[in-house]
C-alpha cells in the first residue's frame, strides 16, 4: 500500500474494508452490478477514502478494453477517478496528498514484444523458439484461466488520502459519483470518525438528490 497512514486511520480502514461489507462466508465482497461501496475514515487532519465497484459500473464492461471505444472508456473513466475533489465535496480545506487506482480488470493488454528472429548460431535459435513458445503458452493458459475464473467478475478500486486544514469543520461528505458513474444504482457507505461510526445506503436517486450529502454524526 502507498499510503503512508497514522496507525489509527490505519486500523479503522482495515476494519471497515474487513467487516463493513463482508456479505458470505469466505468474507468477500459482494459483486452486484449497480452496486459500489465506499468506506470514509477522519482522524485528525487526515481523511481516507476507499471506493470499489465492479467495472461493469464504472466502464460498462468487465474484461480487457479491446476495442477503441473500450480503452476511451477506459481513459475516461481514470481521468475521473484521478479528481476525487470533483467526485466528493469535503466540509474541510483538503488537498489530496495521495491516490491509488487498481483498473488492472478493464485496462488494455499491452502490446506484445516481437523478438529478432536473427541468431548467430541455428541450435540457440531453436532453443530460443521452444523457450519463447513455452514462455508464451504459460502465460496464454495463465490469461485463460484468469480470464475464466475472474474476467467476469472484474473490480475497480480507488484509495485517497486528503490532508485538510481545518479537519474540524468536516462534519460531513457531499457524493457526486451518481452524477458522473449513473450505472452505479446502489451505493453502501460506512464511515468512522474520532467520535463515532455509522453506514447507510444510498439509492439511485439519492445518489442525485441532496441525501448524498452524509453527515458524521
């Protein structure tokens, strides 16, 4: 993990990313297209914040962005997650002092490497070639079993970190992400402070209304 976190934020995320949405027996995540889960923390000057969501939510797809369309969506859909001043109004002066995307779900393969095929010597040719076409059949039966167990299944996650000025005026977290991810349908907040803790859920249309304003209290 990036961030560089007091050991109480740290203990409280954990927590919550453990406990708050854990919904069957080998305490996973529940995966529910249209639903999202965001988990908040204050301490001090510091505000974390966790989001995750299943890519279908977030890009419309679950899988590798093939087509030109996909990685636009793609692209899009990063370049907000990289705002989260935009996609969530604090009560407090914060900046944001760190982020963490994982996309590794929908983000394109990257192109494959193509080697020389000159060698100076025919038997490390072959030697070559046979590495080469094992090394590359690994990783295509690797691909194909992630992409069995997993592809349809894919999670996108965001983590920041804000440092705020006057953390004593943050008394609540105005949400925008209705306004920017309308597939998100369903959203489940939990969010601890010094002074309490509390979760609720958020439909589609408060998601747009004045109730995604959440007040600590």
């Amino acid at each position: 993990m990036l961030f560089r976190r007091s050991h109480t934020v740290g203990v409280l995320m954990t927590l919550l990313a453990s406990t708050a949405f854990s919904s069957d027996h080998d305490g996973q995540h529940s995966h529910v297209h249209g639903a999202a889960e965001l988990m908040v923390a204050l301490e001090g000057d510091s505000v974390e914040i966790m989001l995750e969501s299943p890519a279908a939510n977030i890009v419309g797809f679950e899988h590798k962005a093939t087509s030109a369309e996909q990685i636009a969506a793609v692209e899009q859909a990063e370049a907000l997650l990289k705002q989260p001043l935009t996609l969530f109004s604090l009560g407090g002066q914060c900046q944001v002092s760190e982020l963490e995307l994982n996309m590794d779900a929908v983000e394109p393969e990257a192109h494959e490497q193509h080697h020389d095929h000159e060698q100076q010597d025919a038997d490390s040719h072959q030697e070559k070639h046979h590495d080469e076409h094992k090394h590359d059949h690994d990783e295509h039966e690797e691909a194909h079993d992630q992409k069995e167990q997993g592809s349809s299944h894919g999670e996108v996650g965001a983590h920041y970190h804000f440092k705020c000025q006057n953390s004593d005026q943050i008394d609540s977290i105005t949400i925008n992400l209705g306004q920017y991810f309308p597939a998100i349908e369903s959203l489940s907040v939990a969010w601890v402070t010094e002074n309490g803790q509390g979760a609720m859920t958020l439909n589609k249309s408060q998601l747009t209304g004045s109730q995604r304003t959440m007040t600590f209290r």
